[in-house]
C-alpha cells in the first residue's frame, strides 16, 4: 500500500487496493429536532462513530460520503418514527444533489413505542460522487433524529 499522497496502490484491473477500504458507520448529531414537511438533509458526524471512518471518505464538513474511487458501494441508513404518533415518514437516498432511493413508512394508530424506518442500496459510483440522507414527513412530528449509534445509522463501503 502506498504510504504517499500523490500516489496509489492499483491491481492489474485499475481498482484502488488498501488496508483501510473505503468503508465508514455514523450515527446523527443530536439536536436536529423534527424532520419536517419538506426534504431535510440529515447531519451526521465522526465523533458518533460506530465503526471507523476508514480511508476518510465520510465528509464531516458536508455531511456526506465521498467516493475515494470509482465503483460499486452499499449504503444503509435507519432512523425512527416517532412513539405516540401518526402519519408517514421518509428516508432518503441522494446521489450528487438527486434523490435515487426511498424507503417510506405509514403509521395509522399511534404506538406507544418507536418502530424503525430502514433504506440499503447498492449503487455505481465514480469518484468524487457523494452519497446523502434526507428525511421528510407528512406532518412535521413523526420523523425522529436521535443521537447516537443504538438510535440511528448510516453506513457503508466499497463492494468492488
């Protein structure tokens, strides 16, 4: 593996070959409040992380995972619907600005507990191409953003 910064280890394919494959896990930051009605960007960050944040390639300044190279990557995200609410609630995949995944929930009966809303896909990207997650609900209160990795996740890594 290369140690330099101007260069890279390749295998014969041209594909990136390291210890440290791309690969993170974050929970959110706390204090977000609410998801509303509208698509919100949801923060982030490595001090929450749960694995490592290997070879740098989730950005803390834009909240976002950067691909190192080109290829194909998974990416997970879980979040939380609100205990004692109704309504329905959204998870959000954007690639480059555009959403390309959705995975949503409705809830009908308000429960006394919280149930989970989940959103995995494997996707093609090239380098420099970033990955987001955004939330948006149907009245403003069902979507929850708690900190900490046992509440919310997302995660992902460099498949080939």
């Amino acid at each position: 593996d290369s140690t330099s910064s101007t260069t890279a280890d390749l295998n014969l394919q041209g594909r990136f070959r390291s210890t440290l494959h791309p690969a993170f896990s974050v929970a959110a930051n706390g204090g977000q409040g609410n998801i509303g009605t509208s698509d919100t960007k949801i923060l982030y960050s490595v001090p929450n992380v749960i694995g490592r944040n290997q070879s740098n390639c989730y950005d803390t300044t834009n909240h976002r995972f950067v691909a190192p190279v080109n290829g194909v990557y998974t990416f997970y995200a879980r979040h939380w619907f609100n205990n004692y609410q109704t309504g329905t609630i959204t998870l959000k995949f954007y690639r480059n600005g555009g959403q390309i995944k959705e995975s949503r929930m409705s809830i009908g009966t308000s429960a006394s507990d919280y149930n989970t809303v989940q959103l995995t896909t494997t996707v093609y990207l090239s380098a420099t191409n970033y990955i987001e997650v955004y939330g948006v609900s149907s009245t403003g209160s069902p979507f929850h953003v708690s900190s900490g990795s046992f509440h919310t996740e997302f995660s992902g890594y460099l498949v080939c």
